[in-house]
C-alpha cells in the first residue's frame, strides 16, 4: 500500500483542476480529468493541455494505467480519448454517465442508434468498486449532487472529489445542471467529510477568488475548520436553500452545450457528415435565458 504523488495541472480559460497521481514505488500512475482545448469562437479544438500532460508523465517516467473522468463536463471538453489513443491506456468513468447519456440524448435529440449504454468508455466504475495503480488503491464512491454521474476517486489518502467541495473559501459546486441536485450534493460531500481528517482533498476547480493563486487541495480538516459552506456543519435544508439561491443566479457555463455533446461520447467529436466534417448543434430555446 502507498500514498500517491499528485501533480496538478491547472486550465486557466476554464478554471479546470487537471491531475496525474503515481505511486511513487512502481510508477504507475493515472490522470484524472484531463482537457481538451475548444476555441468556441473558431469552433476549433487543440491539444496544449493533453500535451502538457503528456509531456509530464514521458519526462518523470511514468505508466500511465488509466485516464479516468469523474463526470461527464458541463465546461470543458474531455481528453480522455484523445489521451487513450496517444498512451494506449484504458478510460474509465461512473456507471451512471449512463444516465446523463439519456437525458442529453434527448435534449440534442440524437438518432435512436446513439449509444446509451456507456460503450464509449472502456470501463464504468460502479459505487465502491476498487482497484489498485501500482501499490496505490483506489476506491471509487458515487458521488451525485452536481450531475447525477459524478464519482470522487479516493487513491490512498488522496480523494479526487472534482465538483463537489470547492476550496474553502469558495465552498461547494453548483447543483443546477439537468440530472443535478443539491440534495443529493449535500449528502456527496457529508460522506467526503467523513474520510479521515488528513486526506488530500483535490478539487475540480478553482477560480482564483480574490485574486489570489489558484489552488487545488487542502485536508478534510481544513475543510471541516473553513469551508465557507460546510464550517458550521449545517443541515441539508438549510445548505439546499443557500446553494439553491446561489445557483439561481448563475450564467450557464459558456461552453455547457458545446461540451456535453462531446462528453457524452467520452471526448470524441460527432461522427463527421458526408463532407468529412464533424459539427455541434444547439438546443434552441430549451434552456431560459439568465
Ligand atoms: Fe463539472
């Protein structure tokens, strides 16, 4: 059994947390939630994130076993088959993404042959299933609120909670996305709180408040002492209120309907048209203006 090294990698445009953990004995490692560049104004895609990542774990020597996402993005694209391809190494996600293939099957209206069965990735990961990356174990939990797919890895003392907790001076993630529930995400972060004291909380995002230093972890402790959301340990109505209100106010992510078309096909384009060309659509009008 070992503790993994973590390595961040930070997305500015979309205030994304990126990671590769290794265990440090045998150097076998996976990435967590890599990026796919989009440039919504060129509708173009790239790969400068993905080649950071792939830069890093070429130069420190490591094997890269798994690339995992623990949701299926509202902001971002997923470089996890653009990654799979390059590393040869197997992706993974929560067997519910099923579930989020469905209902956004329907929003895009997609043809009746689109797969909903999770096919796109090679393997879904059910609650509590466990697996080890080198001599690190992994257990993964459910973790539903912010979509109703979203799993936290928890790798040694390492748990990789993506949008559950925020840093704890921005508190917890938005609930608001079709499938979300701030219920259900109050529950999700009671049962992260609930890990020892000293684990490595990683979040999924980070967006520089204050103007200070984006930054990715810091302890359950921490969390439990000043997490401006969770410090006074408040019961779930009163949480669901406050991040209800919250979410009520906030603008769409920008990139939301371009992402979720290419997250539910594990980070891969629309089949091209008859031009060789692939393109995105957009629901119109099915979501109000904010
Ligand atoms: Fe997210």
């Amino acid at each position: 059994m070992s503790n993994p090294t973590v390595k961040p990698f930070w997305d500015a445009p979309t205030g994304s947390w990126q990671y590769v953990f290794h265990d440090p004995q045998t150097m076998k490692g996976a990435i967590i939630d890599p990026v796919l560049d989009f440039d919504p104004l060129a509708g173009a895609t790239s790969t400068a994130n993905a080649e950071r990542i792939l830069t890093y774990v070429k130069s420190t020597g490591i094997e890269v076993v798994w690339i995992l996402d623990t949701h299926p993005h509202a902001d971002h694209f997923s470089a996890a088959h653009w990654l799979s391809k390059e590393l040869d190494a197997p992706t993974a996600i929560g067997a519910k993404v099923t579930g989020v293939q469905q209902l956004w099957a329907e929003i895009y209206n997609l043809p009746d042959d689109f797969p909903v069965d999770g096919s796109q990735w090679d393997q879904l990961l059910e609650d509590g299933a466990e697996f080890m990356v080198g001599e690190v174990p992994v257990r993964v939990m459910f973790s539903p609120g912010h979509t109703l797919a979203s799993i936290t890895f928890v790798a040694g003392d390492a748990a990789f909670v993506h949008d559950t907790l925020m840093m704890p001076d921005s508190g917890s993630s938005r609930a608001d996305f079709p499938g979300g529930s701030s219920e259900a995400l109050y529950q999700s972060i009671q049962d992260i709180l609930a890990l020892p004291d000293a684990t490595r909380v990683y979040v999924g995002h980070d967006y520089s408040p204050n103007g200070r230093d984006p930054a990715c972890v810091a302890t359950v402790a921490e969390h439990k002492i000043s997490n401006i959301h969770f410090h006074d340990d408040p019961d779930k109505a009163t949480y669901c209120a406050l991040r209800d209100k919250r979410d009520s106010t906030l603008p769409l992510p920008k990139l939301m309907l371009a992402a979720l078309q290419v997250n539910i096909r594990g980070g891969r384009l629309p089949a091209p048209e008859d031009n060789g060309r692939a393109y995105l659509k957009l629901p119109m009008n099915y979501f109000l203006s904010r």
